[in-house]
C-alpha cells in the first residue's frame, strides 16, 4: 500500500464549503423554526374548523328537543370563536365542550387573527342561516391565511382542494 492511499480526511476546500452550505441554511431555516405562529395558525384553523362542524352536528342531533327557533349560534370575533344555544327568550346559553366541561369557545394564539366578525346560525336540519368563509390570518414568517367554508344548503364545514393550508 502507498502512503498516500492510508491517509484520509477531508480538505480545507471541503470543510469550507461545508460550513457555507450550513450556514445558509441556518440563515433561512431557523427563523422559521424558531417563530411558531406558523404551528399555532393552522392548529388553531383545525381547532376553529372543527368547532363549527361540532356546532353543526348539534344542531342536527338536538333538533328533536329544540323548539323551532332555537338555532346553534357560532359567533366569531376577531380573535375569538365560540358555540351558544338560543333559548326562547332570546338570551344565550353556552355549548358546553365535552372534553372540558366547560363552554364551548376558543381564543386565538399570539399573531393569528380571523379576517372578518361574523354571526350566524345552524338550525335543526344543519343549514347555516347564511354561507359563510372564515379566513384566519398570520403574521407568521413564510405562513398563508387559510379559509374554509360553510355551505349554504347542506352545512358542510370544509375547504377547497388545492387552498393554502388546506
């Protein structure tokens, strides 16, 4: 064997490059990792998402012992989102969440927002009083507004195929 076969390592051109490569990708990457309102934005979309799917099946399920105009009430404000039931006297009793026990609202993380305040009702066939798009913005690094839709007829809770963060 030669000397020059036993000796092994790597060069300065090598090392260099390495450590630029790295760098560059710490200059791009960790800001990202490093803000987590891009986390918290789309689990909070998720969360919101499926309230209003709760809210909805609901009102579907209590339709029997609900006396006519007695809707589900979702009600979203700028940075908060929460499920009420319409008694007959117009005042509002709170869904209680039965994972919690408690009501049935959620607020926003630090840098997340809805884009628009809204009201709006499921009565007990499912249908909203209105269609809806909920968008919820971020002012997270390299993070998309996500929306999803409630339809008009039927209720269904969801988002286009092919939207950001969908």
């Amino acid at each position: 064997m030669s000397k020059k076969a036993d000796l092994r390592g790597f060069t300065l051109v090598e090392l260099i490059t390495t450590l630029i490569v790295i760098g560059i990708l710490a200059a791009f990457a960790a800001p990202r990792f490093m803000d987590r309102t891009g986390f918290e934005s789309r689990g909070f979309y998720d969360q919101a998402q499926n309230m209003v799917r709760y809210a909805q099946k609901i009102a579907i399920a209590q339709r029997r012992t609900l006396p006519s105009g007695q809707p589900i009430v979702v009600t979203i404000t700028a940075n908060s989102v929460s499920v009420c039931c319409k008694k007959p006297d117009g005042t509002g009793g709170a869904v209680i969440d039965p994972s919690t026990g408690s009501a049935l609202s959620l607020g926003t993380p630090s840098g997340v927002a809805f884009a628009a305040a809204t009201t709006f009702t499921f009565d007990g066939n499912g249908s909203p009083s209105a269609a809806q798009m909920i968008t919820v913005n971020s002012t997270g690094v390299g993070d998309v507004s996500r929306t999803f839709y409630v339809d008009a007829v039927t209720g269904y809770v969801h988002c286009l195929a092919g939207a950001p963060g969908c």
